[in-house]
C-alpha cells in the first residue's frame, strides 16, 4: 500500500533481491567535487590568460626563471618606451680579445670564474683596456645587438644628467632644494630635500627597496603605476620623511625618480630626450636605446634604460676618461670626481653605522670596500654592472639573470679585479 510519507513510493519500480541500493548523496560528492575542481581550474586557467593580456600581465613573467632572459631584452614589448636615439658618430672601440683569467679570489680561496659566470647567469660581458675591447662574449639568447636593461644602472646616467644640467645652466648646483623645480612634492618627504641628498641616498625619506616582498614601495610603485595608471611622481608625493636629510645613507630608488622628475622640469626637455642630445649622441653610443615609462609617459629614472653592452661598456669609458671623449668635453670638469667620491661620512664603505649597506656611495656610483685608487662602479639588481678601475684603464660591464644578486656584489668585485689585475700584468 502506498506510504503516507510519499504517495509515489507505490510507482518506483521494485529492485531486485540482491540488486544494490541506489547510489546516495555522500557517494555523490566525489563526482560533484572533481567537477568542481574542472571548472574551477578552467575559470582559473581563462582569468590567467586574461592577466596575461591585460596590464598586469608584466608582473606574473617577469622575473619567472624561463623567461627572464628573454624579458630583460626584451623590455619594450612588457613597459611602454621612449627611444633614445643615437648619433652618426660612433666611438670606434679596437678589437684584441683574450681569455680571460681561469680563476679569482674571494674569502680565502681560489675560485673558478668561468663557473662563476654560468651560476651567476651571465647573459654579456664586455671588457675594455684602455678603450680597446680585451673580452666580449653573449649567452642565454644576448648577443652583441641585444637592448639589455639596466635596472639601477640608469641611477648613474641620470647622475650624469645632473652634472650635464648644472654646466648649461638649467640648475643651479647641488644645493637646490627638489621642490624649487617639482612643486607638486611640496609637503611631501621631499620637502627640504636638496640635489646633493638625492645623489646620495640621503633624502631621509621612508622608501622601502626590499625586492623580495610585493607590499615593498619598489614594487608597489610598479603595481600603482602599470596596474592602475598612477603616474610615479604622484606615489614620491605620498611618501613620508622618518629621518632628517643629509644624515643617513640609506638608498632609496624614489630618490632618483625625484631626481629625473626635477631634470624634466628644469630643462624644459623629457629624460630620453635630454640624454639622447647631451650624452647618448656626443659620448658616441653605437645604438639607439629606449627608456622604459610609466603609463603617464615619464621617463622611470631610478631604472630601466636598455642599451646595448658594448654602450655600457662606452659610458663606464667616458667616466674612465673624466667625462672627455675625443678631447671634447661632455661631462662637466670634476663631476667624475664628486661623483665617485665618497663626500661625508655617512657615505664611507666599511662597517658604517650611518649607513644600510657597506659599499661606500658617491653621487649614484658605488665604491666598493676596501677601494682601491680610482675604482667605482655601476649596480643594477639581478646582477648588472659597469665597474671601473682608472689606474688600470680597464672598463667591465656585464648583464645577468643572477637569482641569488643581492648576496653577490662582494664576490664579483674580487672577480673583477683578478680580470683588472691580468690585464694590468700585461
């Protein structure tokens, strides 16, 4: 007779003696679940290609270990770009390559350097004596026409730049305070804050540069400016003081955007632009390079020149030869110097208790420790330099894909210097 509870129970047909039991909900889930997880993986496989596509796209390959390389040459097709065009003049550099030495120093014993080029991923390295090129060699897809990018390289332009701008007039020296020529940084950390504390990492400004968070203002900025359109020198104009300037050394990528905000205003040109007339033209680069931008269109002066090594390699030259190229004058007399040259205390390499790291630091040039006589050099992150050496007239620059960078810095100045030390033995 039908069940009370459920008057249809009388139409299910009957099963079976032995027939099993139909299947329950609980047995249902893993079907449920597994088709859960397909759609799920689906939507989520769609919204990466999406973000691959859309503006934030950059940052999920950018540092990725299969495409780094490639990115780093390839910096124009991830960031917008200005061209920094090139003269019809080149600096003819001779050719007289040898190998270079089987091995270095570095905390006590002999170290491979050919096994130090391959760990570190190396992808160019030029070497010049006394304006002749010794070593040149491409790796991981560079070769000799390749645009690599600078990263924190571009500081030591840009200091350039500055030197360039107080000979002609468009500023007046060291001592000009930043919100003289970028009012919009007026109550800002910057406020109070001279040239002189900007070349040098001084601002006091609360800046933080740790490349291993995504919260860190070096790459929030990033994030605020390529994801949502902030133009750069509206993230400087949110920053904060949390020390008195000219007092700490303490390095601050924003420092040198201020200072390529404050050459833009004071020339009355864009960065590339004024580089490409004032440096990249006269100083005889072989190739035109392009800056990367933010989306508002301005130059990012704190990173992101790409050029090509062996250019590098000519601007580490000029420096070599106190800014004079062909006997004509381009950058301004005793700049090199002032730039090289730790001024303060603060700025001293070694143990430095006013100071966050134990290279010494000039006007956007590094120092090593222990310096030896006339010896700076260029840093980017990942593993970029143009490393000096003017006793010896000997120039390296180099680009890399080095994951382990930011430990590295001690270790390939000793490489260096067992390269200077070879060549200078004859």
């Amino acid at each position: 007779m039908p069940d009370p509870r459920n008057p249809h129970l009388l139409d299910a047909p009957s099963l079976p003696s032995g027939d099993p039991a139909p299947p329950t909900r609980r047995r249902r889930w893993p079907r449920v679940l597994l088709i859960a997880v397909v759609v799920l993986s689906l939507a989520g496989f769609v919204g990466y290609r999406l973000l691959l596509g859309s503006p934030w796209g950059a940052f999920l390959t950018l540092f990725a270990d299969d495409h780094r390389a490639e990115n780093f040459r390839t910096m124009d097709t991830i960031f917008p770009a200005v061209d920094l065009p090139s003269g019809d003049d080149p600096w003819e550099l001779a050719d007289d390559q040898r190998p270079l030495p089987a091995s270095y120093r570095f905390e006590g014993e002999q170290r491979n350097l050919e096994e130090l080029l391959t760990e570190t991923q190396t992808t160019g390295l030029v070497v010049l004596h006394d304006g002749t090129i010794t070593h040149e060699r491409y790796r991981l897809g560079n070769d000799e026409t390749s645009p690599a990018t600078s990263w924190s390289m571009a500081k030591s332009v840009v200091s350039a730049l500055v030197g360039i701008a107080i000979a002609e007039g468009h500023l007046e020296g060291v001592d000009d305070e930043v919100v003289d020529y970028v009012p919009e940084l007026a109550g800002s950390g910057y406020d109070g804050t001279t040239l002189e504390d900007l070349l040098t990492m001084s601002s006091g400004v609360d800046f933080d540069e740790g490349y291993d968070s995504w919260l860190a203002d070096v790459n929030m900025i990033f994030v605020r400016s390529m994801g949502f359109d902030e133009p750069m020198l509206d993230y400087y104009a949110g920053l904060e003081r949390i020390r008195e300037p000219g007092t700490f050394n303490a390095y601050a990528s924003s420092d040198t955007g201020v200072l390529a905000a404050v050459l833009t205003a004071a020339t009355g040109e864009p960065l590339a632009g004024y580089a490409s007339s004032r440096l990249w033209e006269p100083a005889g680069m072989e190739a035109d390079a392009f800056w990367s931008t933010d989306r508002s269109g301005a130059e990012i002066g704190f990173c992101c020149l790409n050029a090509r090594l062996r250019d590098y390699a000519r601007f580490g030259q000029l420096y070599l030869d106190d800014g004079v190229r062909d006997g004509h004058r381009i950058l301004p007399e005793g700049w090199v110097a002032a730039s090289t040259t730790p001024s303060a205390p603060r700025l001293q390499p070694g143990d430095n208790p006013d100071s966050d790291w134990s290279f010494g630091y000039g006007y956007q040039w590094w120092i090593p420790e222990d310096p030896r006589p006339g010896e700076f050099t260029a840093i980017g992150v990942w593993g970029q330099y143009v490393y000096v050496d003017t006793t010896h007239r000997v120039v390296i620059a180099r680009t890399a894909t080095d994951p382990g960078f930011d430990e590295r810095d001690h270790e390939m100045i000793a490489a260096f210097r067992a390269i200077v030390d070879e060549l200078a033995a004859g």
